[in-house]
C-alpha cells in the first residue's frame, strides 16, 4: 500500500518530464502502481471506497423501533437511561461496553431524523440603540460582610454595541432596584439610548392577565428619560442575551479578582460597593473607543433624575407596627393610630410624618418578616409584662445573645417572676446602654451574681461596665526567627 506522499512524490517526477519508470523508482513504487494513479488522476484518499458497512453485529437492531419509540415521544431521553432501561428489561443481553454504541446509534438518529433544534440569528449593533438590563445572583461566590456569608443580587447594565457595563448590590428584583442601577448607568454615561430590553421581570412587566404590558412605575421610568421598551418574550432569556452573556463573564471577572485581592471578605459593604466600581473601571478600559461611537448618538438626560423610591401611607396599628410591602416594621408608639407616609428605597425606608422625617431603617428583605426595635415599645410593655410570654415577634426583644442568656438564666431561678425581672433589664438597657448593660450582665452571669434590675442600675452608675483599654506598646520583632525557618533550605526567586 502507497501513501499520499509517495503518490505525489511520483506525480511531480511525470510532471518534470521523467518516464513512468523513473518516476517511479525515485517514489519507491511499482512501475504499475504509478501507472494506475497517474491514469485515474486521483490520489489513494480519493479512490477508497466509502465505508458505508458495518465491520460488527449491531446488537440493538432487533429492538431499535422500540427504542426509536422512545426517542419520537420524548426527544429528551439520555442515552445512558435508555441503555439502563434495556439492561433492566432484558437482562444479561447488553453489556456495559455497548452504551458506546446505542449513543452513537442515538446521536445519528436525531442528527438526521430528530427534531429541529432551536437556531440562533446573529445580530448587527448600533451604536447608541440598545441597552440591556437583568438581575443576577451574586451568593455563589462566596463573599462575605464582617466573616459572615452576604447572600445578594447585582443589577446588571449593559450597551449591546460597546458591551460597557455597570451595575449595583441589591437585595432583590425590585422596581426600585431596577430604577436606582438604571439611572446610575444613565446618569455615569451622559445619555440614554434609543431603546431598553429587560426580560419578564415583575419590576418592569405586568403578568400576562393585566392589560397594560409594563407598570406604571416602569412607564413613568421611560417616558421620564424619553426612552421605549423592548421586552423579551416569556420563556426567551437568550433575547437578552448580550447581559446574559456578559453575567456569566462578570462574575469570572469578579472571582479573578477576589483571587488577586486574596480575601472574599470585606468590612462593610461600602467597601465591596468600591471594589466593584474599581473593576467596572478595569473592564471597561479597552471599549472606550466603540463607547464614544454611542456616546455620541445617546439621547440627552432630562433635567433631574427620577426619584426612585416608593412613596406609602400606611396607618400605625395598634401594636406600633406598620405593614409595608409585605414585611412588618415597628415605630414610635406616639404614631399609633396616625397615617405616617413612607418612602421606601432599594435599602431602607423612611418614615415622615407632618412633613417631617421621624425614622429611618433598613428595608427588609424578602416577604413575612418583621424589624420590631424593642425601643418601641418597651415603656409600654414594662407595664403589661403579661403580654411578653406570648408576644408575636418575642425573639425582636432579645437585641444580643447575652440578653437571650440572661433570660434563660432568670427563668430557671424565677420561673414565676422571669419575665417581669428581665423586662426591668431590657428597659435600663432602653434608658442607658445597650452594650453597658449587656456587658454588666455577662460578668454577673460569670460570678453568678443575681441578676436585678437594680444591682445593674448600680454597677452601670459606678461605672463597672467600662473596660478598660490595655495599653499596647510596640511589639518587638525578632528577624532571627525567621533565619531559623529559612535555614537549611533554598531560596529562588
């Protein structure tokens, strides 16, 4: 058997003007070998037969209808369940070498018989047309606030033709969210484009039994900034698919960089809030010229920014709670009984009454859950301690874990009287300090003193409660230590 390059070897020699036996010789062949190719005009590649049979016993065919019965009712089934599934119907007739081919069986069958699958269209980008919004889950990366795990979303922005990007923490999928990032985006940029495509997010669409597609917060958003919306269809994330896209290489951005840094943890958020915009600096550094092509077409900015929070007004219940987008919150009881109006941001809400700011917090997140800030409401439930047992949101009046002790504490010894004992301790705490009294009571609970409301009324006015702050020198560095850990091994650089 020749190979190619003895034949083309042998081809160039006939070309060069040497008889079929010369050529031959100098390609190492037989005279009639060359002769063949040189007639047919074809190299061996192209004169093998194609190889259309089997060299094996195809051990399905008997039972391939039935497996093609499978594959036609449901597209979805894996070679592999099918192959388990004929192990288990007909027992020691199919070995685990043959799932090779049943899948190679299975791949031909839906590349020629199969269902259509889903095509793609490329699309041409226009400077300044398109921008695109999404949320994205952050948690899995691992970061945490202080030591402890920050479960949290990202507001994503993205122009479509430069690819620029931006983007903000947030807690959930909420209108404010989604009105705070967006303006951030439009506000950094200078402009707006002509069109902004989000997919089915409840913020901005309405479900499907409303009439309007979009709410009339997310419209007012629009026509503030002149702009129109472009959803995508339900169920078609791929429409968004330049902000899908670019999740996916921002949280590898994001991950790379925390490995950089060396450490996932940051002290509050600020500081993770500027490690990110630090990195959207970074990332878009190299589309700035593709950026000033749509920065020149953007639409202009209206005078002001939109403001994004929600305004409310509720009634403070009896309790001195008001219910505010689905979560509980207390507040002053002076309020009970009044319409106080809320204004209510991505992270906090505000309280006004009488054209005054009276309170603010954080925002809660997610749904059926309760802030109550013992504050409150402690002046009053001093005089009804019955009420403490059973009170709804008991677990808000414990504000540390040596507060929960302390009640423990006071329970086994007075299990009568405990919770009136401990309720004299949450109001001196109310009174004086929190982090004093908290402080008393753990040195009480370590000497085993009785814990009264009046023995830490005493020792919080002699000033017991104070630590004091160690004086910390210079510590001295012994550099000989290290020539101890270094000595008998190589150092390369």
């Amino acid at each position: 058997m020749v190979s190619e390059q003895q034949v083309r070897k042998f081809l160039v020699f006939v070309q060069r003007g040497r008889t079929i036996t010369m050529a031959s010789l100098k390609a190492d062949m037989d005279r009639k070998t060359g002769r063949k190719y040189l007639n047919a005009g074809k190299l061996p590649s192209q004169c093998a037969a194609e190889h259309t049979w089997r060299t094996r016993e195809d051990p399905f065919v008997d039972i391939w209808e039935e497996v093609r019965g499978y594959l036609e009712t449901n597209a979805g089934f894996e070679s592999k369940s099918l192959f388990a599934h004929l192990q288990r119907k007909y027992p020691g007739r199919f070995q685990d070498g043959q799932l090779r081919t049943l899948q190679r069986k299975i791949k031909i069958w839906r590349a020629t018989e199969g269902p259509q699958k889903e095509v793609f269209f490329p699309q041409e980008h226009t400077p300044g047309k398109i921008g695109e919004s999404d949320f994205t889950h952050m948690t899995e990366l691992g970061i945490t606030i202080g030591n402890e795990l920050f479960p949290h979303l990202m507001y994503h922005f993205v122009l479509t033709y430069s690819n620029w990007e931006t983007g903000i923490v947030c807690y959930s999928e909420s209108y404010e969210s989604l009105s705070e990032g967006f303006q951030n985006a439009a506000w950094e940029l200078g402009g707006v484009p002509e069109y902004h495509r989000t997919d089915r997010l409840s913020s901005a669409i309405n479900k499907e039994c409303s009439r309007e597609e979009f709410t009339v917060r997310y419209q007012g958003l629009l026509r503030h900034y002149g702009i129109q919306a472009k959803p995508t269809q339900a169920g078609q994330a791929h429409e968004n698919g330049d902000v899908e896209q670019r999740h996916y290489r921002l949280k590898n951005a994001v991950n790379q960089a925390l490995l950089f840094r060396g450490s996932r943890d940051f002290s509050n958020r600020g500081e993770y809030q500027c490690f990110l915009r630090r990195l959207f600096v970074q990332l878009n550094a190299g589309r700035q010229k593709r950026l000033a092509e749509e920065q020149a077409v953007l639409k202009a900015l209206p005078a002001r920014r939109l403001d994004d929070s929600r305004l409310l007004r509720v009634k403070v219940g009896p309790g001195s709670t008001i219910r505010v987008l689905h979560n509980t919150y207390s507040v002053e009881s002076r309020l009970i009984g009044e319409m106080v109006e809320v204004r209510a941001t991505a992270d906090y809400l505000a309280i006004w009454y009488g054209q005054k700011q009276v309170d603010q917090f954080p925002r809660l997140r997610g749904e059926s859950n309760h802030a109550i800030q013992y504050r409150h409401i402690i002046s009053w439930l001093i005089r009804k301690p019955g009420a403490f047992e059973q009170y709804r949101y008991r677990d808000a009046l414990f504000p540390t874990t040596i507060f929960r002790m302390a009640y423990d504490c006071l329970r086994r010894k007075y299990p009568a009287s405990a919770h009136k004992r401990y309720l004299e301790i949450l109001h001196l705490a109310a009174q004086e300090s929190e982090s004093g009294v908290g402080q008393i009571l753990r040195t009480f609970m370590e000497n085993g003193k009785e814990l009264t409301g009046e023995s830490i009324r005493q020792s919080l006015a002699k000033g017991q409660a104070r630590s004091p702050v160690p004086d910390i020198g210079p510590i001295p560095i012994n550099l000989a230590a290290y020539d101890e850990v270094l000595k008998g091994h190589e150092v390369s650089l």
